[in-house]
C-alpha cells in the first residue's frame, strides 16, 4: 500500500464561517473592509475551492481560518469550536514558499510534522512526502538552489506533513507550468482519497476549482469599492475523479467565468 | 494503489533542473579571480611599496633617524625588546585585554540586543536608555571609570568591552527586528514558539548580521584598547606608544604601532573566515 499511512491521521473536522467581515486599518483613520458576510459550512472531508479576482480577500479569508488575523465580526468554529489564535488542527499553505533559507528542503518539510513524531518516522514520512511531490533527489538542496514551482511543492509537502483536519492551501500551483499542476492536482486528489482533511483551496484557475472540488464558492463585489462577499456557491456535478472533458463541467467553467467577468468567445 | 511512482514520472521541470545539475557544481564559480591565483596577494602590494618607501625616505636622509628610522632599525627594537623579554609581554597583555573586553561587551551586547529586538516592551523601556549612552564619546567614560573602578586592569577591560559593546548591541537589535516576519509566521503556524521559534527562525536568520557585528566590536576593541592604555599603564602596546614617545624612541613607538597593525588584522582575519562560513550556512536567502 502506500508510503503515506500515519499513525495519528487526524480526522476531517468541519469548519464553519458564520457572518465573516475583516477590516484593515487604512491610511488616516479610514478603515478599509476587504470582507464582509461571509457564511458557509466545510463539511468533514469537503473539498471547497474559492475563486474570486485578485485583491478581492481570499488570502484574507484563510488567515482568519488559520487564526492568523482575528475576524472583525462573526467567528470560524472547527468541529465548534470557535478558532482564537493558532490552531492545531490547521495546517497551511501560504502562497508563498517560505522556506527556511538555512534549512535543507528535507528539515523545511519536516517543520511541518506534528510535534513528538519519533525521529525514524519523521524521516520516513518527509522522505515519502519529498518523492511524492517529486522533490525526492532534492531534499538535501536549500530554498535557493531549487526553482520557485519547486518551492511551491516543498511548501505543499510541509502542509500535508502536518496531516491536518483542516487543509487551507492558498494558491498552491500558483507557479507550476501546465504538466506539473496536473500531476500535483491529482497528488492532492490521491492523498485527500486516502486521507481526507477538509481542504480549503484558494485558486485563480476555474477549471482546477471544478476539477478539485466538490464546491465553489466565488467571492466578489458588485462595485470594487465595497467589501467582498460569496456572490455565488456551485456545487460540483458528479464525483472524483472526474473526466477533466467533462461537458457539464465546461459549461459551468464559462458560467463561473461569466460570473468573474471574463467572457469567453 | 501506492502513491509512489514507479518510473521517473517527476514533473518535467524537475527532470530539467536535475539534468543542468549533473555536470555543474552548486557553489557559484568566482569566474574574475579564476586563473589568476595572484590576485589576493594585490592587497600586499601597497604595504610592501610602502616599506620600501619607508626604508628610502630614511635611508637619503629626507626625514631624520628621530623623525623616522629605517625599517631595519625598528627590526632592531623589537629583537631588542624580544631579548629582554619585554616585547612578549606588551603583546600578551594587551591580547588579553582586548579578548577579555571584547568578549565581555560582545555577551553583554548579545542579551541586551536580543532583548531589545525580540520584546517590544523592552524595545520601548530600553532603547532610548541605550541610545543615549552610545551617543556619548565613549572616552568620556574614562574620568568615572579610574574614579570608580579605579586605574587597574578591571577599569581597562570595562572600557574595551564599553566599546566592544555598542557595535554589537546595535546590529543584534536591528537584525532581530527585521527578520522576515512571513517566516516567523509560517514557523508559527507550524507550531513553533518561544525558545524554540528563537532557535529555528530567528537566531540562524540573524547570525550573519551577528558576526558582522562582532567584527565591527572587535576592530573597536583594539581602538579602546590603545585609548584604555594610553591613560595609565604600565604594560601593554598602548603603554609601548606613550612611553616610546616619552623617551624619544621612534623606533620602538613605530614598532608599537606595526604590532598594533598585524595583531588587528590576525583578530579579524579569524572573525573574517568564521563569518564566510556562517554567510554560507545560514544564507539570507
Ligand atoms: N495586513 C493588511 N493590512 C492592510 N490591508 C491588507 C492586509 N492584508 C490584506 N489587505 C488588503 O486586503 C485585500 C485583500 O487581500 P488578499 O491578500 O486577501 O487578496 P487575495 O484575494 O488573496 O488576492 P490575490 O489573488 O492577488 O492573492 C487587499 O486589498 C489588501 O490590500
Ligand atoms: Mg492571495
């Protein structure tokens, strides 16, 4: 069977947002509120990828989930709990990299494990994670010595390290060429069959959304000086793994495109 | 069904880079100084034209054997003062006091700095305390420190560490409070705190900054040290220049100050190398 069986899986968890709002304190006193009314519910092992244009606060929105940024109103539970700083049941992928630049890709990764993981199991695992992200003949190699999609995918590695009941991935493939975001998208399906968390997957890419997920939600204003909210949730057709020809699922990518002001010919 | 591929099915951008490894080293070759094997001992040139010049001036009679005496002379004062034992003794004691307050500042600056950089509250308390003191000329020191510790060794080594301190203190607070606050965050996320968060994310990101820190003490060390010696020894190079000039032994005063040349550089040339060697452990980037 596989390399990737771990003793403590941590079980999916649910994570709900009820009435999310976030401002930022802007220049002069004005505050500016990036997200506002923000409610839905992940359910344990729900795949939910959030699409939305750039700027609009999806980057936010997973820091609130994290416990990174406090919600200016309404409150993220897991599993009801409400999340107040850190969390351990979280593991995330920033949407940059960043890697230790001292530390080998091998030890970035294995920052990512959960605390108390037995030396000889760490290895293991890092080394598995390493192969399956195709970093296996780089984990003696530093940050700087590696490609920035590589980067992306040591940093993927880490997240999953941590085997999280929650996922939050913000733009994970952002900088992979075409070839190697199927591979990883399909990675990131066969780990989440075996072992599902609840992932939450910010991304630019519509048609990975569809691919991935079970839902979309779509974050957006109707003029650009109001905050963001969810303007649309799509539910996904069908199951995993899906045809990536799919009809149903072109016709939707173009309604989703429709729905992010892109209009296709 | 395992996860693990069988065949080389890693993504095409691995593959490439793994190719343009093989037959390349990682470390960037200096592609200038390459072939030309001779081009560090450039920095030679000028103190050698320099001897020679020395040794002309003295020798055509320009200056006098008082004002400047050949190099061959000075070669003489320091056999002489070899001879009687003298000469290892100033070179001793000053060592010592310049290695015994470098490290005492250098700790001190360390802990103060790190306090300083790591807790905004001491930030607040401390950092303008601090300031202030540094603004002071530190030979202002002097007057208080033979009135309270007296004219002895400790008053010395105060006034070295004094020096050494500041530099120190600077760079470690300054460095602490700018390490990249996305890599303390994302070790944060990962469960990383206190102690630990110090060890893995601060500290290795901020010892280049450290050891460049440590250099600048050091060379304001052997600054202090000259000063602290000047003002009532009866030992040490500094001790050496004052006396020199007193009796009118310019060879023994320029002696002093060749010494005082080589021991700096030797101090820094060992600091130079562990802070090349800690530039390529710990990389900014
Ligand atoms: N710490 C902060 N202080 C002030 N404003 C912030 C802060 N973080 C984010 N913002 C603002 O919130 C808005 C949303 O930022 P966010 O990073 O969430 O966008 P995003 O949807 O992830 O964009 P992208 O797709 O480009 O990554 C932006 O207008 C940004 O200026
Ligand atoms: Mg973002």
């Amino acid at each position: 069977m596989s390399a990737l069986t771990l003793k403590h899986t941590l079980t999916a968890c649910d994570i709900n947002f009820s009435g999310i709002a976030k401002s930022f304190a802007g220049e002069r006193g004005a505050v500016h509120t990036v997200l506002e009314g923000v409610s839905f519910t992940a359910y344990p092992g729900e795949i939910i990828s959030i699409i939305g244009s750039s700027g609009c606060g999806k980057s936010t929105l997973l820091r609130v989930a994290a416990g990174l940024e406090a919600a200016s109103a309404g409150e993220v539970t897991i599993d009801g709990a409400a999340v107040r700083g850190l969390d351990s049941r979280v593991a995330i992928g920033f949407q940059e990299p960043r890697l230790l630049p001292w530390r080998s890709i091998a030890k970035n990764v294995a920052l990512g494990l959960p605390k108390g993981t037995p030396k000889d199991d760490a290895r293991q695992h890092v080394d598995a994670l390493l192969r399956l992200v195709g970093l296996g003949d780089y984990a003696a190699h530093r940050p700087r010595e590696i490609s920035g999609g590589m980067a992306q995918r040591a940093s993927l590695a880490r997240a999953l390290a941590r085997n999280p009941g929650v996922l939050l991935l913000d733009e994970p493939f952002g900088a992979l060429d075409a070839l190697t975001r199927i591979k990883m998208q399909d990675l990131l399906l066969d780990i989440h069959a075996q072992d599902p968390a609840t992932i939450l997957l910010v991304t630019h890419d519509v048609e990975e959304a569809l691919y991935l997920s079970d839902r979309v939600i779509v974050l957006g204003t109707s003029d650009p000086h109001s905050p963001a909210t969810i303007t649309r949730t799509v539910e996904v057709p069908g199951h995993r793994p899906r045809d990536r020809g799919d009809l149903d699922l072109a016709l939707l990518r173009k309604e989703l495109l429709a729905e992010l002001g892109v209009e296709e010919h | 069904m395992s996860l693990l591929p069988a065949t080389d099915t890693r993504p095409a951008e691995t593959k490439r880079v793994a190719r343009s490894r093989a037959g390349a080293s990682s470390r960037p070759v200096q592609l200038s100084t390459r072939g030309h094997r001779w081009l560090p001992w450039l920095g030679a040139l000028l103190p050698l034209t320099l001897l020679a010049l020395w040794q002309y001036l003295s020798l055509t009679g320009v200056f006098s054997a008082v004002q400047l005496p050949a190099p061959s002379r000075v070669v003489a004062a320091a056999l002489d003062l070899l001879g009687r034992g003298q000469l290892g003794i100033h070179i001793a004691i000053s060592t010592q006091r310049v290695l015994l307050g470098f490290t005492i500042g250098a700790l001190l600056g360390l802990a103060l700095g790190a306090w300083v950089g790591l807790s905004r509250w001491a930030n607040l308390l401390a950092a303008p305390t601090i300031g202030a003191l540094r603004a002071v000329p530190s030979l202002a020191w002097v007057p208080l420190l033979l009135l309270w510790i007296g004219i002895g060794e400790n008053s010395k080594v105060t006034l070295i560490a004094i020096g050494a301190f500041f530099p120190v203190y600077t760079t470690v607070s300054a460095a602490l409070a700018h390490v990249d606050p996305k890599l303390v965050e994302a070790a944060r996320t990962f469960g990383i705190r206190g102690l630990g968060l110090f060890t893995t994310v601060q500290l290795p990101a901020v010892l280049p900054a450290v050891v460049s820190g440590l250099r600048l003490a050091l060379a304001q060390a052997w600054l202090f040290l000259v000063a602290a010696e000047l003002l009532g020894a009866s030992m040490g190079l500094g001790f050496l220049l004052t006396d020199s000039q007193n009796n009118g032994r310019t060879d023994r005063l320029l002696l002093a100050i060749v010494l005082l040349a080589i021991l700096g550089k030797l101090t820094d040339l060992a600091l130079g190398a562990f802070e090349r060697w800690v530039k390529v452990r710990f990389p900014s980037n």
